[in-house]
C-alpha cells in the first residue's frame, strides 16, 4: 500500500531522515518509535506532503508517485493524519469537526447533508455521539483525541498516519484508544501508521515496529523482536528502564 524508498530530508546541513525504506501493507498496523529528535514526525511530513524528499527518494501510495503532490491532493488519495499537537476547530461543534473531514479530505464530492450523516456515524463509533452539539475547544484533551481521529476516519482513509495519539491520557483513556485502533482496522479495514512513546500501548497493538535513530532505520521486527533487538535497547528503550 505504502511504499517509502530511499526518503532523505535535509534541513541545511542537519540530516533529518537518512535513506529510510519501508513498506506498509493492507490491513497492517505499524509503530514508529525513536528518541525524541529522531525524526519520526519529519517522515510524517514527507510522506503527507509538508515537505518533499530529496531528489531519489520514493513515496508510493497505491502505485501512485506522493512527491510533489499537496497535502490535500494525497489527503484525497486515502493518506489522512492526526497531529502530535491536537488541532480541533474549537469554534465548531464536534459533529461540524467530524463533517469537515468528510467534506475536505474524501476524494469524491460529498454534500453537506452527507457530511453530517458520516460525521454522526464516525462520532458513534468512536464514542463521541453524545458530545455532537458541544463546542470542540470546550473538550478535555482526551476527546480532542478522539475528535481528531474521528474527523480523520470521516474523510474515509486507506491509510491513517497517528503522531503521539496516546500522549497525556491516562492509563484508561490509552486503554480506550488502543482498542479504538484495533477496530479502526479490523471493523474499518483501514491501515495504520503509528508513531508513540508510551511503549505498552504500541507494543500491545503494532503487527510491525519501525526504529529511527538520528534520522536512520536501525530496527524493524515484531514487538517482541524489536524488545530484544540490542541496538533498539542502547539507542531508546533503554533509555525507559
């Protein structure tokens, strides 16, 4: 589905991305960890379109070329993200919120009486029916989440990218999320691409873990693989123990 082949990002003459490689399949969950400053979320913006790779460097989504495309324009092709920073319009109900993903980021024209029906049905299932009429910025911050999820999964993704979804939440509310991503691709049969802190959530969740250090891949296994990788361990891991 995802196909990233030799991505390099410069800024001046720090390398943020170094010749990084993957590929993300249908159906799949994938984790994206590193210590801060590895560049996790500089992949995000290159493959969402913020910033283009340096000349060589591949983005395929569907066998369709990514680089150079505007955000919008892949936005439309199924690649939709969240942010590490929430971005809710606060001003908006919730329900205007999850429209506004159906109406902006789906590929084919949607009304808005559309918009409104697929927005109820995404805030139903990911437990936000009830908060329709409330003013987003009036949500603590775990809603905000799940707000951003939910205009992200109106718009109908093939492939949703996550940046620290679960950061700042309680143990019961990452428990919640978790099994929210679960269903995201089981129920949904959307893909998705994770990038996290909180290990337990991640390790509990990811079919695959990608590891960037200083901008490189240094790993990429099973969780289990990934716990023992000895690399993984001195370079982050550790850092926790």
């Amino acid at each position: 589905m995802l196909e990233v082949d030799d991505v390099t990002k410069q800024f001046g003459g720090l390398v943020a991305v170094d010749d990084v490689d993957f590929e993300i399949g249908e159906g799949e969950i994938v984790g994206l960890i590193g210590p801060n400053g590895a560049g996790k979320t500089t992949l995000f913006n290159t493959i969402t379109g913020i910033f283009d790779p340096e000349p060589g460097g591949v983005v395929e989504f569907d066998g369709r070329n990514l680089v150079e495309l505007d955000t919008h324009e892949i936005a439309r092709l199924g690649v939709i993200r969240t942010f590490q920073i929430v971005r809710v319009f606060d001003e908006m109900t919730v329900l205007e919120n999850a429209a506004a993903g159906a109406i902006f980021g789906s590929e084919e024209s949607v009304s808005r009486s559309e918009a409104r029906e697929r927005g109820r049905e995404v805030l139903e299932f990911i437990g936000l029916a009830d908060k329709a009429d409330v003013e987003a910025g009036a949500l603590p911050i775990a809603r905000k989440k799940q707000l951003e999820l939910a205009r992200a999964l109106a718009a109908e993704p093939k492939l949703v990218l996550l940046d620290e979804i679960a950061s700042g939440l309680t143990p019961g509310e990452i428990e919640t999320l978790t099994d929210t991503i679960r269903r995201i691709r089981d129920e949904r049969g959307v893909s998705v691409f994770w990038i996290e802190h909180i290990m337990d959530a991640i390790m509990g969740v990811a079919d695959r873990i990608i590891v960037l250090n200083s901008g490189e891949k240094i790993a990429e296994d099973t969780p289990a693989g990934i716990r023992e990788n000895e690399a993984v361990v001195e370079a982050y891991l550790g850092e926790e123990a």
